[in-house]
C-alpha cells in the first residue's frame, strides 16, 4: 500500500469516528440551546463531508485494484 493511501485511511478513521460521536450527540439536541450544541453541528458537517469524498475515493482505488487483478 502506498503511504498516500494509508494516510487517506486514517484521515477516513477519524473522520468516521467524528462523525459518529458527533451524530449521537446530534441525535440527543432538540434545538440549539447553546455553543456547545452549534460545536455539536458544525463537527458532524466538518466531518461528514471529508468522509464522504475519502471513502469515494478509497472505494474507486479498491475496485480499480480489483479489477486489475481479476483482469490478469
């Protein structure tokens, strides 16, 4: 594995882990009563997204090794 690759998979695991905090947390607020609720927010949309694009981008790696490897 290349150490970019690698890199991508641990920003991908903190995000997930962000995300998933974050989402529980979200889950519990009812409206937005103080800061700490709009930390709440901005966390789970500040990880979502870069999950979002690295597990796209780390999927579209996967299936291309795959199919080099079925191929051959």
């Amino acid at each position: 594995m290349k150490t970019e690759t690698i890199k991508q998979a641990v920003i991908l695991l903190i995000a997930v882990i962000g995300l998933y905090l974050s989402g529980l947390n979200l889950i519990k607020i009812s409206n937005i009563q103080s800061l700490s609720d709009v930390v709440t927010v901005m966390t789970f949309f500040a990880c979502f997204f870069p999950a979002l694009i690295l597990t796209a981008n780390l999927s579209a790696k996967a299936l291309k090794s795959f199919l080099k490897v079925a191929t051959h």
